[in-house]
C-alpha cells in the first residue's frame, strides 16, 4: 500500500504553516476526483497523512493548498499567490512524501522521504 504525507512551511515567518488547508485529488484523464479536504496541524502536517483507503491505486494525483487565505490569515498583506496546486505521480506502492515551502512571493517543493 503507497502511503502520503505532506509538511507546509512558512519559509517567510520560519516556522510550520498551521492552519492552512488543502485538497487532494485522484487525476482521471481531464478529470479530477476529490479525495479528500484536510488542514495542517500545529507542525504544518495532516494528522493521519493524506490516503484513506487500503489500497491506493497508482496514476496521477494533484494537492491544492490554499496558500492565499493562510497567506492572509498568518498577516501577510500581499495577494500574489491564491492556490499552490502540485500534479505527481504514485508509481509504485511506497511512501510518498510532497512538501511545500511556502512565502509570499514564491514556494518551492520536492519529493520528499
């Protein structure tokens, strides 16, 4: 079974991005299938990880995090990014790790362990 994490940081303040939501989707073709909505903990991860069932299917997945209303929420006055939406793949049934560094201006990510 291929499992998920996810770790957001506030790159700009220092420290974990508590509080701030995102979305998972399962990609199918032009389609996309919600998997679920979580919110990060006090350590800027989802309690639990992302996948709920047994058996995770390989293909293509997509997180959104709303960068722009936990932007706005930690006093940040800019409104340049809204959405972060990162597309990967699940090719093989291990851990997959997709963290998000996050500032006003810009973010990066990776695929981490």
């Amino acid at each position: 079974m291929a499992s998920l994490s996810t770790h957001v940081l506030d790159t700009a303040q220092g420290c974990p991005a508590q509080g701030l939501t995102l979305t998972l989707y399962r990609v199918q073709g032009e389609q996309r299938v919600e998997l679920g909505r979580y919110t990060t903990n006090a350590d800027g991860r989802v309690d639990g990880g992302l996948f709920k069932q047994d058996d995770t299917e390989l293909g293509e997945y997509e997180v959104v995090f709303e960068a722009g209303a936990y932007l706005r929420a930690s006093g940040g006055s800019d409104r340049y990014l809204t959405q972060v939406p990162i597309r990967f793949s699940i090719y093989d049934q291990t851990h997959y790790h997709v963290p998000l560094l996050l500032s006003s201006f810009g973010y990066s990510t990776y695929r981490g362990s």
